[in-house]
C-alpha cells in the first residue's frame, strides 16, 4: 500500500466506535430500556369484566375459587352462651343464608374491584348510624349485596371518628332501581364492605374509593392461555392438510364454470372423495401431484403448562385448586393445597373476623333481645381435612396428655373437660361434652395421695368379712371419685 493511499483512508473517530458498543441496562436506548408499564382500566369496563367472567370459566375459577373456601366450612363459637343459644344462633344464620351473602359479595368485590352487603333491619332509617341496642325483636332480616355499580360512595362526606373506617365515605347512596331497591341513602355503618384489591390512595380516588379487579392484573396472561388453547384447537381442522397439484388448472379455471373442462374437473374432484372415504385409494392423472401435510403438536402442552402457571400464579391459586387437576411427576398437590389453605385462613382472619362478629351481635339483639357477651368468640373451621388415621392418633395424645394433668393436679376435671371440649374440632373428640356436663364437673383439685390414705377402716367382726373402706364423712363435699368423669378417655 502506497503512502498516498493510507493517508486517504478515514480515520475512525469516538462516535463511529460508540455505534458498536453494547448499551445495556435501563434508560438506555435498548429495547429493554423503552419497556414500561401502564394502567389498562380492565376494573372501570363493567361489560369487559362481566363478559369475560360469562365467557370464560378460567376467570369465572379465578374470581369464585376464593370466596367459596372462605365460606365453606363455617365458624364455630367456643365461647360459653346460655343453654341452647350456640344451635339457635347457628340456625338462624344458616336460614338466612348468611354465609351465601357473604360469598356473593365477597365474589363481586373481586370481580368488580368493591362490593357492599347491606345489613336489613326492618323499621329503622339507613341515613342513621347503626345502633346495635336498637334493634327490635326478629326485625334483622338477612343481607342485601349490592356491587360497586349499583350505588356510589359519597366521597364529599368522609368519616370522622378515628378508628378503621376513618376517611372512608360516610355515606352510599343507591342508584339501581330497577330491582325495586329504594334510592337509600346508607350510613357506613350499616354495610359490610369488601374491596377486590386494595389500591393506593391516588389511586384509590381514581376508582371513586373502590378497589381493583382481580383480572386486572392478569388480563394479559388471561389473554395469551386462551389465545394459545384457541390456536391449539384451531390446528385441529388442519391436522390432515393435502395438496393436489393439476397441469394447467389457471387455464381451466379462466374458462369459467360454464366450460366443459371446468365441470370436467369438479367431477374428478368428487369421484377422488368418494373413493377416499369408501376405498382410502385416490385416482388422478400421471402428471398430477397428491402430497399430504402433517403438523407436529411437540410442545404445544409445555407452552399451555407455562401459560396456565403464570395465570395460577397471577389468581393466587394453585393449579390443583384453580384447574381441578392432578400434579404430575411426584408431587401430590398437598404442600400446593396446605400453603393455600393457610393463605385463605390468612385472610379470613383479615377479612371477614370483624364482619362476622358483627353480625353476630346484631342476630343475637334480633333474637334474644340481649347484647352479644363482651367475651364472645369464635373459629374459622380448617380447611384441612386430617386423615382419619393422624386426627385418631392426635386425638390419644391430647386426651393422655389431659388425663394426665388432671391427675397431676394441674388441672381440674372442670378444666379438662373444656379442654377437650374446645381440641373437639381438631381431634373429633370432645364434642359431645356439653356445657351442662361442665358445669357438674369439679372445679377442684383430685385428691392427694395423703388424702386417699386418710380414710376411716372397720376391724372386721369375729366370723365375719372385713367391711370394705368408706370416705369419711368430711371429705370435700362428698364427691366420691373426683376422676370419674374422665375415665372414659383413658386407654
């Protein structure tokens, strides 16, 4: 190379070197760096939401797998009530069908971002705070639910008083009549409100002080699972392409259907059908081509098994429960079911404790005209159904470990029994203890062995047998055997 030529030559400079360098991370002018996020308002477009939740069960499972667990199995009281009030109150819940509203709404509210139930008391003005002490003979009538489009909040009042409902709106106002519902003005008060997701507070304003949709957040993953099983169906009808290649044929279709070789043609068509389907043989000419197509379906199931994941993982529902089926490889699904459950009892306990009691206190007032006890409580029912084999063997070891400390003195046999009694749910024994049983048993402690030893003997009379020991007169109150009512448990 000549000097003149290499001092011809450009000389590359910063910005031509700038051009092959890698730009990674983001706010750089990369792919990954243009990526953003923004808001789709799947939660304001009532008929999207309700048509998707009509079309597709994916989303009807979504939305309803939820609520249905946390109203399934019920409550139990294990505070002490009156004789018989535990079984009214359990009556008179389930005659209203309370667990069915508090479902419906609980259901709505994910569906469309918020939905209320609101507490029917007959004769009482909604406008007014509830006032539980109020409430007249039988006049509570069951739960009315109503979703976040049936009435608007009234942002302009918001509550004043300091405690968990400070700075929600004060009052609902109805705006559906076409039930026959009248245009209520609602205190707070009387509502059990329950939002779908929880947002932000600007973006809580947006919403007019509702919550989110669940499908909100997975709209798009619910929209490539169903694009894919689509497509998937779809290739179905072209599992058996076939092409027949004919000398000619732009020639014969040029001379219209009126022509003779275009008729021709069609014949021949209709005669390779019929020896198909009758003889699977297939007759054309020499210089025509017959060529079949497949498709191969490998990896369609790992695409649909990644999409359906992402849509469990995206409801909060395990594909065991979401699906309704079997894991494969070793895995039973238990750990799946057991982690759920204790998400669901998570938010029982956040959700639905404090709308519960409520209506306890209000039904109790409607039925016995009394306020609800200041100790009343209650448990959610496990989920969990133990195996026969591991409640029974639970079921020896708290009675054992009771028995045991009732003899020990460290508990009384009054003790015992409500322990037993309140272990029923878990150890399915117990649970016919009732609390008059209670009441008889002895609230004190069994007797020591010096007190055993301090009992009075009869010599035996001359020919005649020894006369059997008896407690002496004084003994606390006569109770003969202070461990006869536990007895029964012992093995």
């Amino acid at each position: 190379m000549s000097e003149k030529e290499s001092v011809s030559q450009p000389v590359p400079t910063r910005d031509s070197y700038e051009n092959f360098v890698a730009r990674l991370g983001l706010n750089e002018s990369n792919q990954s760096g243009a990526s953003t996020y923004k808001n789709n308002w799947t939660s304001r477009n009532r008929l999207l939401v309700e048509q998707a939740y009509r079309s597709s069960w994916l989303v009807g499972a979504g939305v309803d797998a939820i609520p249905d667990d946390m109203t399934r199995k019920g409550i139990t009281i294990t505070s002490k009530l009156e004789d018989g009030r535990k079984k009214q109150l359990d009556n008179a819940w389930d005659e209203m069908g309370l667990w069915e509203a508090l479902n419906d709404t609980l259901k709505w509210a994910r569906l469309y971002g918020g939905a209320v139930g609101v507490i029917l008391i007959d004769g009482q003005n909604y406008s007014k705070p509830l006032r539980v002490e109020t409430i007249g003979k039988d006049a509570f009538k069951g739960i009315m639910v109503m979703d976040r489009w049936m009435l608007n909040a009234q942002t302009e009042q918001r509550v004043k008083e300091l405690g968990p409902d400070f700075g929600m709106p004060e009052f609902y106002r109805v705006v559906t009549s076409a039930t026959g519902i009248p245009p209520w003005k609602i205190h707070h008060s009387r509502l059990i409100r329950f939002d779908g997701i929880a947002l932000p507070y600007q973006q809580r304003l947006t919403e007019n002080d509702w919550g989110m949709s669940v499908i909100e957040r997975c709209f798009d993953r619910l929209l490539a699972f169903d694009s894919t099983t689509t497509g998937v169906a779809q290739l179905v009808y072209k599992a058996h392409l076939r092409t027949y290649s004919i000398k000619d044929l732009r020639k014969m279709l040029a001379f219209g259907k009126d022509n003779p070789a275009f008729k021709g043609l069609m014949s021949h068509m209709d005669m390779i059908r019929q020896y198909q389907s009758n003889e699977g043989m297939t007759l054309m000419d020499a210089e025509d081509t017959f060529e079949a197509h497949t498709y191969t379906y490998a990896g369609l199931s790992d695409v649909l098994a990644q999409f359906g994941q992402q849509v469990s993982g995206a409801f909060g529902i395990p594909l065991v429960r979401l699906f309704g089926q079997s894991p494969a490889g070793f895995s039973t699904g238990d750990t799946d079911l057991a982690n759920y459950y204790d998400n669901v009892s998570t938010q029982q306990e956040r959700k639905l404790r404090r709308p519960v009691r409520k209506l306890f206190e209000v039904l109790h007032m409607s039925m016995f005209s009394t306020p609800l006890p200041d100790d009343f409580s209650f448990e959610f029912n496990e989920l969990w159904q133990t195996p026969d084999s591991e409640r029974a063997e639970t079921a020896n070891k708290v009675v054992d470990a009771t028995v045991k400390a009732v003899d020990a003195g460290l508990m009384t046999e009054k003790a015992g029994a409500m322990h037993l009694q309140e272990t029923a749910r878990v150890t399915g024994i117990g649970s016919t203890i009732s609390d008059e049983d209670i009441d008889n048993a002895s609230d004190l402690p069994p007797p020591s062995e010096k007190d055993l030893d301090n009992i009075e003997t009869t010599e035996p009379e001359k020919g005649g047998a020894a006369a059997k020991n008896t407690a002496t007169k004084d003994s606390a109150g006569g109770r003969g055997d202070r461990r006869g009512f536990l007895r029964w448990f012992k093995r």
